[in-house]
C-alpha cells in the first residue's frame, strides 16, 4: 500500500507534494515524509502519525523552498510505524533519497550482501536496502540513476513503485513500476509523480500510466523517457486524458468522505446504468459483455473473485446470476484462490471485483486464472487502473472516487453492474421473460430514488447508534440476496467502530452463535417483505426469547416485526434481488454514527488502508 508523490517544476514542490500526500492518505497513514531539493541541499523530514502531524513538524523543522520534492504516506510492512522507518529514506552516502510503496521479498538476502561491503542501516525496512543496492551500483558500474535503478530493479523480487532522486543530479526524477500503482502528471515545464491522480489534478488533466515492468526518466524542464526494467527497450508513453475533476475528491460539506459516499450513491447508481439501461427498447448496453457475449453467456461456470466488501458484492452476485441466468457462480476470497490449486478450465469465466482495481490478491487470482485459459472479465472502479487493463474484458461501476476507507458506494454500484450483466446474460440466454426483464429495469432505475428515502432514517439510525455504540458486540443476521448484506453490515460496523460484529444467514444463528445472545446483545436483522420473511419472524421470536435487542430492517408499512423488535428501521420496497441495494443504506448509516460518538477516525480507521497493493 503507501501512497507515493513527487514533484519537480517551476513550482514550490511543498505545498504540490503536501497536499498530495493528504489525498493519497486513504492508502496507508501510519507515517510520512517529505524530501525537499533547495537548489543546494536535500532537507528532509519524517514521522510517525498522519500527514497533519508531518507538516507541523516538518514546518518547524525545514524550509519548505524548493522545485523538487518527494513524499510517502505510508502503512508499514517491513518494520514498524515509527520516524526511523518511515519514507524517504536516504542512501549511506546522503546522495540519494527514495520512497516506495511495495514490498521488496529478497530484501534480505541483498541487505546481508550490502552490510558485507560495509552497508550500514538505520530502518528495519526493505526500502534503504532497496536505495543502498542502487547507491553500490551506480559506485561499482559508473552508471547514472537511470542505469542504477535498472540493474537494481533487476536484481529485486517483489513489487513496488518508487521515486528516487540524486542531489548530485538534481533535475532528475526516476520512477519504476511493477505491481504497484504509479502516474506521472504532465504539465507545461512540469511533471508529477503519483500513487493516483488525485495529487495532480488541479495542475494538469494529462498522465501517463506506467505499465507493470517499466521505468521512467521525467528531467526538468525537459521529457519523461520510458523503459522497459528488464530489457531496455524504449517505450513511447499513452498520454491519457484525466476525466476526474477536483470536486469530486473533495469532502463537499460533509464531515467525512464517508458519510458524502454514502449520500452519494443516489447519483453513483444512475451513473452506472446511465447509458448502458435502456428500458424504453428493453436493452441493456455493456460494451464489454456485448462484445464477448458468447464467451460469456456459453461459461460452464462464473468464478468470482474479489476481497473485502468486493467479495461481499460477489456473494449477492452469486445469487443474482443464479437465479436469473442460470450459470453456476462461485466466489472465493481471492487471497485463498490463488494459493489452492483451483481447477480451472477454458470454459470458466472469472470476474474480478475491486473498487481501487489494484488489490494484489485479486490481481494473482485473474493472472492465474487467465493461466489456465480463463475468460477473465473485471468490475472496477477506478478507470486505467492495474485489473482492468489485466482483464481480457471489464465494466466500470463509475462510482467515482471512494476516498473513505470504509467502501459504501462501491458496493452498491458493483452490485448495479453485476445485476445489469446477469441480466444481459439471462437474456441472452433465454432465462428470462421479457415482462420480467423489463420488470428489473423499471425498477432499477426506480432504486436511486429509494435509497433517498432510506436515507431519510438518518435521523431515527443516530438515535439507535447513540443507544448501542457501547455494544462490546453485535450480530447481522439476514437470509437470500440479503445475508452478503449482513456480513458488510458486520464488517463495515467493526472496521471504524472497532466494536465486534459477525454476519450470519439467520437460519445458521441455532448452530452457535445463539449462544452469545443475552439483555446485552444487539441483533440486526435484515427483515424485509418476501425473501424468507417469515422464517426470519421466528428468528426474531428465537432472540426475543433470550432477550437479545432486535434491531430490524423492515420494509416500509412492516407490522409484524415491528410489534417484535426493539427498533425497526423501514426501507421502500423493491423486487427481491434488488433488496441489498437499499438494506445497505441503514446498516451503512448505523456504523457510521456509531464510529462519529465513539469518536473513532471514520476515514481513516486504525491499521486499515483503502488500496492493498500487497498481498
Ligand atoms: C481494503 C479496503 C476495503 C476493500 C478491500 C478490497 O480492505 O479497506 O474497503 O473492500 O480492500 O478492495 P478493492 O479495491 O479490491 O475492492
């Protein structure tokens, strides 16, 4: 993880790197650093904490002045968070300065070769050995940084994105890729560095994407020249047009990124079928599916593979293609996926979920897959990122940036796309009548203005949240399309809150976890009309009759549960396999205000990043 930004221009590099770095805070923010070129020395400055305390320091400790600067927010791998381990580090001479967001895996085996040649080391960490091993190259070979940084890459195993800058050379920057994210802005007389574009996007729309493999000389005033690491060719760079804009990685009036994305997925949702629903003609529209329709819809079976809420969105998925394109469909956390030896055969279709389309246990999952002659199809979020160009084929969610670490719009958007392609699919596949297609269309576009009205609860949820946020625990039960939903409830409560929280199917609760219920446990139980209601009712009854505190999702106009729950909240209703996306919304607005009163750090929670680019 880590975010990386650099900066070399006209400009004063600071406040450009400064800000950055806060933008690039939701990838890790244990400790950052920030080395800054005057024209004559290299200042640098480094800390334990968030950027916020990096710059009190560091504006008590340096001169801000300079044209070039690079600077780390990081989330430790190697070595704990503390001032010695965090980023840039230097090499033993003092020359050189490098940051890096990766994991070196041979670091060791190469930091025991340096410290025979006299390397010493201050960090525990992978990187200073990283910057050492290119210092001795440039001192054995005679080379310039470029060279350096080349035979040394070579030389490593593992993943990375990396800066590194020689104050003997001072007008250049050389950057590297493999794994890891990495942009480089490019303005007039100008260049940026990033982990994303974010950092750059108020100064220029116009960015190239290092591939996994390459390298990039960026000189001052001058060109960005890109090699391949391993072989040297020379690549001639895409420069992208950047379609982001400022406003939407801003928190807008809300007190935290997350409660904006959770009141944004109204929009987020219409952006996603904008253009690819098309009710009127009884259309749906995906380029990617259109395009490898047989491939697709002729899968023996759909493999799904995703992390974190991703793989939450893939479980309703699961039950959203079964039940209308009739396809068998499994998911698997992607982490256990690509450690197994799972039969895959050429007939498989693998769809990799992943909001920052850079998670690297999701990423191996498709390079394997796509090993064994699997179709690989992506759903991401953010465009031009490393898993949608791996995948032969992709739908963006178009959620626009998550900044929160917490993922709400996401999951909502990933499951409007997952339900379009089934859709697709199902029509294609003749599982589907056209009334009921149109049926699901109709009712989709209806779902954004449904989630405002669950949003309206708002009020009623803070009153709930301020009478359990004391909760040592507490149980999601749902059943169908909504037991995914119960396990985001569960994970979303326990990564900003820090309160524990499991999901269940309810059915599953008699075979253990009843045994945790008394007077002290709150119960949230996804109860809404049709899918099961019924059998959910006599769970209900089963808590009740151990005095467990019912909190209930119900749909609007509910009487039955009401008259059983200590609380109910109502959401509108909508067809069954629909339900997640407006069940989500409570259970969303619940760990939010419960984090906001016990006064946890509900962007940013603790040991938590938002793009995990290792594994
Ligand atoms: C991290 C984030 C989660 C996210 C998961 C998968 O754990 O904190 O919010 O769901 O990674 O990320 P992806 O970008 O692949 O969806």
């Amino acid at each position: 993880m880590c975010g990386i930004v650099g900066y070399i221009g006209h400009r004063d590099a600071y406040p450009v790197v400064l800000k950055g770095l806060q933008r690039l805070e939701y990838r890790g923010y244990d400790s950052a650093g920030i080395a800054i070129y005057d024209g004559e020395e290299l200042k640098l400055c480094k800390t334990q904490g968030k950027v916020a305390d990096l710059k009190e320091k560091l504006e008590n400790t340096i001169t801000t002045h300079g044209n070039v600067a690079i600077g780390h927010t990081r989330w430790a791998t190697h070595g704990v968070p503390n001032d010695v381990n965090s980023h840039p580090h230097y090499s033993n001479s003092g020359d050189l300065v490098i940051i890096h967001n990766g994991i070196i895996e041979n670091y060791d085996a190469l930091k025991k070769e340096l410290q025979t040649r006299g390397y010493t080391f201050k960090s525990d960490t992978d990187t200073e050995v990283l910057v050492n091993l290119i210092e001795d190259v440039i001192l054995k070979e005679n080379v310039k940084l470029g060279k350096a940084v080349q035979i040394a890459l070579n030389q490593t195993i593992g993943a990375y994105a990396i800066a590194v800058y020689n104050k003997s050379k001072p007008d250049e920057i050389v950057v590297a890729r493999l794994g890891s994210p990495l942009a480089i802005g490019v303005g007039e007389d100008e260049f940026f560095i990033a982990s994303d574009a974010s950092p750059f996007i108020e100064f220029t729309k116009n960015a190239i994407y290092l591939e996994d493999g390459e390298m990039a000389v960026i000189r001052r005033n001058k060109e960005v020249k890109v090699r391949k690491i391993q072989d040297d060719t020379l690549v001639d760079p895409y420069l992208q047009e950047l379609q982001l804009n400022l406003e939407q990685i801003e928190k807008g009036g809300y007190d935290h990124f997350m409660l904006k994305e959770i009141h944004e997925q109204p929009t987020a949702i219409k952006d996603t079928y904008r253009g690819r629903m098309l009710p009127d003609e009884g259309l749906i529209r995906m380029a990617g599916v259109d395009d490898n329709l047989e491939r697709i819809a002729n899968a023996k079976r759909i493999l799904i593979v995703a992390c974190g809420t991703s793989w939450h969105a893939g479980l309703v998925a699961e039950y959203i293609f079964e039940e209308l394109a009739r396809i068998p469909v499994e998911v698997e956390y992607a982490s256990e996926f690509r450690y197994r030896n799972p039969i895959i055969s050429e007939k498989d279709v693998i769809i990799a979920i992943s909001q920052s389309g850079e998670t690297a246990d999701t990423m191996a999952a498709i390079k394997l897959a796509k090993e064994k002659g699997a179709f690989a199809f992506g759903v991401c979020n953010v465009v031009g990122s490393s898993i949608s160009r791996e995948t032969n084929a992709g739908a963006y969610t178009h959620a626009g940036p998550e900044i929160g670490v917490a993922s709400t719009k996401a999951f909502t958007t990933q499951i409007t796309v997952l339900t379009l392609m089934a859709l697709k699919l199902a029509k294609h596949n003749g599982t589907i009548s056209n009334t009921d297609f149109r049926t699901y269309l109709q009712e989709l576009e209806l779902v954004p203005g449904k989630i405002e009205k669950a949003l309206e609860a708002d009020e009623h949820i803070k009153y709930i949240s301020d009478i359990y946020k004391d909760a040592r625990n507490c149980l999601y039960l749902g059943r169908g399309f909504n037991f995914p939903v119960a396990l985001e409830g569960a994970l979303k409560l326990k990564e900003i809150s820090y309160i524990h929280a499991e999901g269940y199917p309810a059915a599953e609760m008699k075979h253990g976890p009843i045994a945790l219920i008394d007077e002290e446990m709150p119960v949230v139980v996804i109860a809404t009309k049709k899918g099961h209601y019924e059998k959910v009712v006599s769970n209900i009854q089963e808590i009740k009759s151990r005095k467990g505190k019912i909190i209930a999702i119900v749909t609007e106009g509910d009487t039955e549960v009401r008259e059983l729950a200590d609380h109910v909240i109502e959401v509108p209703e909508t067809i069954e396999p629909l339900t997640p996306l407006v069940t989500t919304i409570p259970l969303q607005l619940l760990s939010y205000h419960i984090a906001v009163m016990l006064g946890k750090n509900v962007d940013q929670p603790r040991n938590l990043a938002k793009s995990v680019t290792v594994e």
